[in-house]
C-alpha cells in the first residue's frame, strides 16, 4: 500500500520543496508539541513529576526497537550515532587481532569510520577500505572483498544499508551472512535507513547497530538508538551514570550502555512521537511511497541529461544525481533560492524527500534545476 503525501501533518510553506531529508528532517507538528510541553515540564519542575521521564524513555526504546525488529531489552539510548558506534568499538573484543581485517566502504561516514580506523592502526590490522565501484553495485564489491582470496582474516566489517552520500544501496540482506560465515563481528550505521527502509536486526544479526532521530524518524536532534545483540550486553558503557549504573549494579540488558541524562523531558517524548508516527504508516507503506518519488526524480534528471544509478541499485529515497562536468558552484545555493532544498554531498546532488514531499515539489525542483543548469 502507497502512502499518500503527509504534508499536512507538517508546518512547510507550500513554495518551499525540501528534498533534503537525509540531512535534517522538519518536526511533524506533534513532534514539535511534544518538545514544547517538554520545554514547559523543565519550566516549572514543580508541576511534572519527574518519574514520567522515565515513562518516555522507555516508550521511545520500545518505539526505536519496534522499527528494527528488535526487542526492547536490546536497545540503548545513546546520543548520537558516534556516541553508539564508539561503544561497540568499546565492547566488541578488542584490540583487533595484529594482521586481521577492519572492512568498510570508502568515504564512510566519520561518526563510523574514525573510531575503527584508529583502532585498527593501533592494532596492527588491516583497515580494507572498499573501493566506490565504478558501476556502482557495492554489494558485489563488498561481497569480493570479504572473501578476497589471501585477505587477512575478517575481525569486524563496520557497514552501513546504502552510501550516505548517493543512496547507493549496500545490501544487507546478502552481505551479512558472508561477514558472520567468516567469523567477524557486523557493527552496522542504519542511520540512513530506519524509517525509510526495512531495518531488521533479526536478518542482519549485527553485534552492534546504531540509528539517530533526527532524519528519517523524524524527531529531535542529539538522541540516537544503540541495538546490541544479547550476546554483547555484558560490556562497559562509554559513561557511567545513575541510569545504566542505579544502586552502582548494571541495569539489566543493553540498558547498561544508556548516556548520560537519559531522562530528557524535551527529546525523549519528541523522539517518541516522531518514532510512534513513523510506525503507524509503516516502513513498508513509507518505501514504496518514496520509491515513487525518487523515481520520479530520477527520470526528470535524466531528460536533462543527469544519470542516476540503475533502479536495483538505489535505495528508495535517497537520489544521488552526479552533473556531467560535476557539481557546478553555486548550484545548491541557486536552488534554495528558487525554493528547492537539497545537498551537496562529496560532490553528488543529494535529493532525499520523505513522507512530506509531494509530487508539485519534484515538479518545483525539475523546473530550478533546469534553470540552473541553463537548460530550460
Ligand atoms: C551515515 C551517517 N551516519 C551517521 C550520521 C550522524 O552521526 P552522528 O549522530 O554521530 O552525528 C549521519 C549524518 O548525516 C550519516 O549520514
């Protein structure tokens, strides 16, 4: 089933066309209520008690791990996605064998690549960076490299569902099972992904996956999820605090690796309403529906002469188009001026709606574009 457009549930000018979901999505007005009771609740303490902060807590942990398939007592409230990715370098068994292998795809997201690359240097392991295939097919190119011939063993592939930067997909579903049949661990960023696409820890198996509220789940910033598979549940938190740590014991399940000031009254029920929304359409219902779009986007910046990836190789709502010639300066810049907001990422025009685009916006953005380009 298709969603139709949500645009109404959002508080977006009908002459502004933003594309730019991948970066940093516009609050639903729920969400935004949400944060504004949250603020009032911290306005006059006296009013709220503060034990329903833990109430929100937990029903944004049961909202976040409902979206990945995931049960409740697997899931921790961190902060950011590097806040959640640097705990599982924490906790997988470290240090890397000296002569094993790191594997991840090149130009990685920093908040993902940073910490493994330093650690693998520290270790004396491999850092296999996987090259951009020219034909863009990652999976393939991920497959050959985890079972290159000769390769040093594989000690953690640290990967995301699709490149962050073009929406190229990086399929999950046939690359896990060659990282866990060699033995390696699966730390995944699904940054990109939840909400927007299936996410399911249960196919995946990873040790460790991490995801934010501030893209596709549209919620607040400064809050992110942290799955960790049972197995690795008995390890340490990058910070110890009265909420993973009450009594000085460990709280139970991948609870110990919650931050700092968990009980925020302004992002936690934010990011549950956000969470909560996204659910009730369905991640399914979303895909499809973006799908449709970014199609639709792709074959207007094609008539221009723009060329997207192959359909089977992109993920359904994020269009990375690469200009002949490049990224012209000053491009993104000419589009927010006519109304259309997109980004320029690692010199792709990154173009990423959700559920509040609409048809008229992919209208507005081929006709900005043409003009940009001089070619309308
Ligand atoms: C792939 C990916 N990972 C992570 C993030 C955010 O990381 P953090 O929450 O550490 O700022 C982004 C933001 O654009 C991203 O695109």
């Amino acid at each position: 089933m298709t969603l139709p457009s949500q645009r109404h549930l959002f508080d977006i000018p009908a002459n502004v066309a933003y594309l730019d979901g991948a970066a940093y999505s516009p609050l639903p007005r729920s969400v935004r209520a949400a944060g504004e009771a949250g603020v009032l609740t911290k306005s006059q303490p006296w009013a709220s008690p503060r034990s329903r902060e833990n109430d929100w807590a937990e029903r944004a942990r049961a909202a976040a791990a409902g979206l990945i398939g995931a049960s409740v007592e697997d899931v921790a409230i961190v902060s950011a996605v590097s806040h959640g990715i640097g705990t599982a370098a924490r906790n997988l068994p470290l240090p890397l064998p000296a002569g094993s292998r790191m594997l991840r795809v090149q130009d990685e997201f920093p908040s993902v690549s940073l910490v493994w690359d330093r650690l693998a240097a520290k270790a004396g392991a491999v850092a296999d960076v996987v090259p951009r295939p020219a034909d863009g097919d990652w999976t393939r190119a991920v497959l050959e490299a985890i079972a290159r011939p000769g390769a040093p063993p594989l000690a953690v592939a640290c990967l995301t569902p699709l490149h962050w930067s073009d929406g190229a997909v990086i399929d999950l579903d046939r690359i896990a099972p060659a990282v866990h049949a060699a033995g390696a661990a699966l730390v995944v960023d699904a940054t990109q992904a939840v909400g927007a696409m299936p996410v399911d820890v249960a196919r995946w198996q990873p040790d460790f996956l991490a995801f934010p509220t501030y893209k596709w789940v549209l919620g607040p910033y400064s809050l992110a999820f942290l799955y960790a598979a049972p197995h690795r549940q008995s390890g340490l938190p990058l910070e110890e605090n009265q909420v993973n740590r009450p009594g000085g014991q460990f709280a139970p399940g991948a609870r110990r690796y919650d931050k700092g000031e968990r009980n925020d009254p302004i992002a936690l029920p934010m990011a549950a309403t956000g969470l909560e929304l996204v659910a009730s359409w369905g991640t399914a219902a979303v895909e499809a529906r973006l799908r449709s779009l970014t199609d639709r986007l792709a074959e207007d910046a094609m008539a221009l002469g723009i060329p997207a990836l192959p359909r089977a190789l992109r993920a359904p709502h994020i269009l990375g188009l690469r200009i002949p010639g490049g990224m012209p300066p000053g491009l993104i810049e000419a589009l927010a001026a006519a109304g259309v907001y997109a980004s320029d990422r690692l010199g792709v025009l990154r173009v990423s709606p959700h559920v509040w685009a609409e048809e008229a916006d992919c209208d507005r953005f081929r006709a900005a574009l043409a003009r940009a380009l001089g070619r309308s």
